[in-house]
C-alpha cells in the first residue's frame, strides 16, 4: 500500500492517501518510509487535526528520531501552517537538521517573534549540524548578534561568514560593520570596512555614523572626503545628517556651512530631515542667529521636531523667552500638537520667567490630554520642578505624591525645590526618605545635598554629608567636588574648600571658577586673583565667562581700577557677545560712578540685550543720579517690546528716591499694579516710603500704608508687617519726622518687632528732646523683655 499512498499524494488527492493510512494501520506497522507523503498531504489540508494525529503516532512508535527527512518534513508541515511555535519545539527535539529553507523560516519567526538570544542558539545549533542558511536567515542572525553585543560572539559570527565564503556578499559584510559599530569596536569595523572589495553608500554610512556615534569627528570628515572620491557613490541623507551632527558637536560651524552651502548646490536642502539637522547644527554651534534664519526661511513643511528642536536649543542656551515665544506659535499652528517633550522643555522657560498661569495652562492641556504624566516621569519631573521655581511648593508635592515609580531625578528635584524655597529641612527629610526607601542614589542627589547645607550655612552637617559621599564612592565625582568645594566656601570654611581642592583627583575649569567666585563671596579677594593669576600660569583652562563674572563682582570691593582691567580681559577673550559678561561689566561701570562708559557698552550691539541688561542700565542711571534718563530708558524699553518685570519697576523707583522725582514714582507704582499686574514687594515698599521720606512726604506714606491695610492691594507682602511699618520708622528717624515715627512706634510695640526699631524709636525721641519716652523705650532693654542682640566682629585680636 506505500507506493499506492505516494501515488495519491503526488496526485493531489491527500484525502485518498490518508485512508489509506489509516486502513493500513488496522492490517501492520507502516514503514517510516510512507510519513513523508503522508505529512506533505497533513500540510496541505486546511486544519491540523491530521497533522497531530499523526505526529503523536511518530512520537509514540519511535520513528520520529529514526529519520532525519521526518523531521524535516514535520516541521515544515508546521512551518507551512505557520504554526511556528510547534515548529521550534519539533526543531529543539530534532536529532538531525538538514533542510536549509526550513532553518530560513524558523529564523526569521523567531527574530519576530523571541529573543535575540533565541536566534543565535538556533543558528549555532544550525551550524553544529552543517545546515547552510540563506544570506537572509544570516542577515537575520548577524542583526540578532548586534543586538546581543558580545564581542566573543561577534567573533564567531564574523568567522563563520570567512569560512564559508559570505564575505563577498555587501548586505551581510555592512551588518558586520554595522555589528561592530554597536558594540564599540571602531577597529574591528574598519578593519572590516577595508576588506569589502565593492564598497556601496551603505557601507561608508555605517562606518561614518559610527565615527560619529562614538565622537570621532576628524574620522568623520575624513571619510566623507574619501568618499566624495569614489566613483559612481553619492553621499546621501545618512551620510549628511552624520556630518551635521559631527559638526555640530565639534563646533566646527565653518564645516558646517560648507556641508549647508553643498547640500544647496546638490538640491537636498529642502529635505526636512535635513533641514532640522541644519538648524541643530547652528545651534550647537552656538550661532543662534543662523539657526533661526535657517528655521524662519527656509524649513518650508517644519514639523514638530523642528518646533521642539527650537525650543530646546533656546531653553539650553537660557533665553528663555525665545522658548516660550516659540511655544507659543505652535499651539497657533493648525496641524502641529504640543507632544510631551514640547511640554518638557518648554516648563523650565516659564518657571524662569516666573509665569506660573501659563505653568498652570500647561498642566490642565497635559491632564485634558490624558498624557499619563503619572507614568511619564520625564514631564513630571519638569512639572514638579517649575511648580518649585514659581514658589508653589505645595503642587510640587502634590505632584510628586501622583508619580507612580519616582526616580531618582524625580526625588532630587524634589530636594531642589525645597532649596529655592529656603524649606532646607524638608529637603533633608526627602533625603532620609531616599535612603529609607532604598532609592538609588546619583551625584546629582550629592550636589543638591551639598546645596542645602550651603544654603543653611551648616557645616556641620555639611561634613556630614561629605562623609556620606565618600563612603558611597562618589569622591571621584567630579560635580560632586566642585559642589563641595562650593559648599565649604559658602559655609566660610575657606579652609577646608582649599584643602579640598588641592587634593582632587581631576578639575576642571568650573573647580577654579567654584575657588574664585567663593573667595569673592567671603571678602578674600586677593586670595581669588592670585588664584586667577596662578590658572592663568598654568595655562591648561583658559577663563570664561564665570571667571570674569566673579572677578568683576569682587573687582568693586578692591579698586574700580580692576573694572577696566577686566574690560580688557574680555575683550582679549572675546566674550564680549556674552549678555551676562557685559550685563556685569555694564552694572560694574555704573556702580564705580562711570555712568557714560555703561551707557557706550550698552547701546553696542555687540551682544543680544536681555531683560536684565535694560533693568541694569534703569538701576545704574538711578544710582548715578540720572532719574530723568532711568524714565526715558524705561519707555524706549517698552518700545523695543521688551515687558517690564517687578525688578524693573524696583529699579525705577529706586532712581526715583533717589532723584527726588516723587511724581514720577508715584505713577510708575500705579502702572506697576494696574497695568502690569505686579504685585509690590517689599523692595517697591521700601523704595515708596523712602521716596516720600525724603520729599518730607512721610505723611502721605503713613496714609498709603494704612489705605493698603484696608483695601489690601498686596497679596504679596502684608503692610501691616514688621518690616513695612520699620522702614516707615527708619526714614521718620532719618527725616527727624516725629509725628508719624510716634504712630509707625506704637504699631511697632504691639508686634513682636525686632529690637533695632525700639532703637531708632528711642534715638527719635532723644533726637527730638523727648527724653522721658526715650527712658521709657530704653527701659524696656533693661527689663528684658526685648534683647539686644550682640555686635559681631570679623575683626581679630
């Protein structure tokens, strides 16, 4: 009956061979010779009812291991099925493998379908047992390798492919290339590189993107000009997206514009991919002004990665107002949606410019959007971080009680928000909880640590937490020393910070800016330009735009002489286009009485004037007793559409006290509140009654003062306080004005006041002959029920 079986297989009739089967079951044992035909008909029926049957009956007489051919011909009965699961298991049982098709097509389930490690034990199986894949089961394979990145087994795969000749074979030797790329071996992929005999586009791709990924960028321009020599190879938008990136990150903007200029000549420049590239390109190279061109004129179709691309680089290089603006115009776009990384970096800009409705705004589209900040732990960290910045502590918290799986960054910037808002012990709280909870802790969580107990002045826990670092390994970290060092300097201890920073193991030339910036801070500045002096010796860092901050701000304390010096140093480092060097320089100059050399820097154009440069120049014109021309700058201000902030109108006041131009204060106050929403602050307070104080106008502040308690137009600082009711006293004791400093007084003695304004009450008195009431003041010390606190002396005997 096995030949009339094998006869009706081979004419189709599969039905037909399977009764046969069956009613030779019944008369003897058929020979394992009949399965062949008869799996080939199992495989072309539509169910698998008959294929089980009969692989069950394989399994229970033997004859499944007795024959290779079966084997083959019951998995690709599977395979047929598609059934790829039962396929592998009768591929792992099998004894001998020989069918190189059915090897391709459990290769290719099992890349789809298992691990990478999955298909590499297949294919070594494989090879154990001298079944030769096809060059796309091997293509498979090498890719599966990659994914695994283990050299040992790279290695094996490489030479498996030397042995039996796929080395002439491009697709397989560029996923070689590309093999070794991933796993870090430029050498190896060169050495690859340099063995493939028909080199295409593909290849030099894979191996200039390598050098790029891995920051090798001469290698990369190298490349791309042996390229660019070969013949029939035209670089294509892999080839120039890993040259822009390469330019980028090198900072070689002349590169860059060559590569811009060739794209132009070649008709790719109107690419998107390409464009974007361009763009990141400029930015990275810090020429933001070509950047935007680039955007502005010519990304034709932007999309959004070209939106958050801009937003990130203005976010990255601090303007953030530019960052905002940006955002702006992406929620008017029709087709374009704000996606999470929009929000991400978008949130720093509006923490800095403190517009926490927007913050809100932003928070409420994340929430309608159902965006599940919850488990996005990126745009909750960036959430909880802006909330911190705007002073709303108790939505940072909130936040953070909503995130599923916090992590460490999360936790951190929990510290941090507890640092701006001077709640330092909270933030040691969330630090034990850390350690409590077994979260992993990073440098990041030692720098703001070491923020904290610089923040609170404690060296005593400061150690500590020193102490903590090194026994958590951090001490070649080096952000967490130069933290320490600045913790140490910010403690006072200068001591410690220079023992410390003589024992680094590496620096940088943010570790020198730390030393210099807190010698400063602590009044020894001669300490920091011989500190200066000696960096500048030793020739390895070369000062940057912090260096001169620092040494500028310490510069007023020792001679103005040194504000001139360090012009030309600035000059000589070419940092004149930094805002933040030249706002210094600027409030320098105004602050040592060179109000018209302020005034030349700046209206240059030198550098890119910010909100601060314009509340600089208003303050330094104040200062210098120039009120009239505070009040013109503030207008043209306005014109060049810049918004004023609550330190302009600080600043504006000032000058008005200062010059006397109460009217004019008086009007700037109102459009403070009215117009521009600003809540006053105790400075605007402060600058108010000392305006009036010194126009003999105290009266009127006393009236502006109590009107403010009854209709409370300050959400931001109460009137009836301590300190607004003191400065009344100070400018009453200035102005010899006894009549309202009596009223400001008893206001006084109700609080719990600080003794200093029972002071100036009492030298009031005394001034104004009263002695009686002077005595009853005083008398007060002596009873104690308010103590003066003792004098302190930096002084040393």
């Amino acid at each position: 009956m096995n030949p009339l079986i094998k006869s009706f297989c081979q004419s189709r009739t599969y039905m037909r061979s399977l009764f046969l089967l069956k009613r030779l079951l019944h008369i003897s044992k058929p020979e394992i010779s009949t399965f062949p035909s008869i799996l080939k008909s199992c495989s072309s029926l539509p169910s698998l009812d008959a294929a089980f049957v009969n692989h069950g009956y394989l399994i229970k007489s033997g004859g499944f291991g007795c024959c290779g051919n079966v084997g083959n011909d019951l998995l690709w009965m599977y395979v047929k099925h598609e059934e790829f699961r039962d396929a592998y298991k009768v591929f792992e049982e099998m004894p001998i493998r020989c069918s190189g098709v059915v090897f391709d097509s459990i290769i290719h389930w099992l890349r789809l379908n298992r691990t990478y490690e999955d298909v590499v034990i297949a294919f070594e199986k494989m090879v154990k047992f001298c079944v030769f894949p096809s060059v796309q089961s091997l293509c498979h394979v090498i890719r599966a390798y990659s994914d695994l990145n283990s050299i040992e087994r790279g290695h094996f795969v490489h030479d498996y492919v030397k042995q039996n000749g796929f080395d002439d074979h491009a697709l397989i030797m560029n996923l070689l290339i590309s093999m070794y790329v991933k796993m870090g071996r430029l050498d190896l992929a060169q050495q690859v590189f340099d063995k493939v005999i028909h080199k295409d586009i593909v290849s030099w791709n894979s191996l200039i993107t390598g050098y790029a990924q891995n920051r090798n960028w001469p290698k990369v321009f190298y490349l791309f000009l042996c390229l660019r020599q070969a013949e029939n190879l035209v670089p294509n938008v892999v080839t120039f997206l890993a040259l822009l990136s390469s330019a980028g990150h090198s900072r070689e903007v002349g590169i860059g514009m060559s590569i811009h200029g060739y794209l132009i000549c070649m008709g790719l420049y109107l690419d998107v991919q390409l464009g974007t590239a361009i763009f990141d390109m400029y930015a990275k190279c810090e020429r933001l002004d070509y950047a935007q061109i680039v955007f502005e004129k010519d990304l034709i179709n932007k999309t959004l990665v070209s939106w958050n691309a801009l937003i990130a680089t203005y976010k990255q290089k601090g303007y953030s107002q530019e960052a905002a603006d940006v955002y702006e115009r992406i929620v008017m776009e029709p087709n374009v949606k704000p996606d999470s990384f929009s929000f991400a970096n978008v949130l720093p800009a509006y923490a800095n410019l403190g517009n926490i409705q927007r913050i809100k705004s932003i928070h409420c589209v994340i929430i309608k959007r159902a965006l599940g900040m919850e488990g996005d732990v990126v745009l909750a960290t960036a959430m909880l971080d802006a909330y911190g910045k705007c002073s709303d502590v108790k939505a940072s918290e909130l936040l953070f009680a909503c995130i599923h799986h916090p992590n460490t960054a999360t936790w951190n910037a929990l510290i941090s928000v507890y640092n701006l808002n001077n709640q330092i012990e909270n933030g040691m709280i969330i630090f034990r909880e850390m350690v409590r909870h077994k979260v992993l802790l990073d440098p990041i969580t030692m720098v703001t640590l070491f923020q904290s107990c610089g923040q609170m002045g404690s060296l005593k826990q400061g150690n500590m937490i020193h102490g903590f670092s090194l026994l958590k390994g951090f001490y070649s970290h080096l952000i967490v020393g130069n933290a320490l060092i600045d913790m140490y300097m910010r403690c006072g201890c200068t001591k410690g910070a220079e023992v410390f920073f003589h024992s680094m193991p590496a620096e940088n030339i943010v570790t020198w800016n730390t030393m210099i910036y807190g010698y400063m801070k602590v009044g020894c500045f001669s300490a920091g330009l011989r500190l200066f002096h000696q960096m500048q010796s030793e020739k390895e860092y070369i000062p940057d735009s912090v260096t001169i901050v620092s040494l500028l701000q310490g510069s007023l304390a020792i001679s103005a002489s040194y504000v001139e010096l360090f012009h030309a140093f600035i000059l000589k480092l070419g940092l004149a286009s930094e805002t933040l060097v030249m706002n210094t320089l600027i409030d320098s100059f105004a602050k040592i009485g060179i109000i018209e050399k302020a005034r030349a820097l700046f209206t240059q154009n030198d550098f890119k004037k910010d909100q601060s440069s314009w509340n600089i120049m208003i303050a330094g014109y104040g200062l210098n007793g120039q009120g009239t021309k505070s009040s013109k700058l503030f207008a043209q201000m306005q014109e060049n559409g810049y918004v004023p902030d609550s330190i302009t109108f600080t600043s504006l006041l000032s000058s008005c006290s200062h010059c006397g131009l109460i009217e004019d204060g008086c009007k700037f106050f109102d459009l403070m509140i009215t117009k521009y929403k600003i809540q006053p602050t105790m400075e605007h307070w402060t600058c108010i009654i000392d305006m009036l104080g010194r126009a003999n106008g105290l009266e009127e502040a006393y009236d502006v003062i109590r009107s403010g308690i009854y209709q409370n137009s300050s959400k931001c600082v109460p009137l009836d306080s301590i300190a607004v009711w003191g400065a009344l006293l100070s400018a009453c004791r200035t102005n010899m004005n006894m009549k309202v400093g009596e009223l400001a007084g008893q206001k006084l003695s109700k609080m719990k006041s600080d003794c200093l304004y029972h002071s100036l009450l009492s030298n009031l008195y005394s001034s104004n002959k009263k002695w009686d009431e002077a005595t009853d003041i005083r008398r007060v010390f002596g009873d104690g029920k308010v103590m003066k606190k003792p004098g302190l002396s930096s002084l040393k005997s």
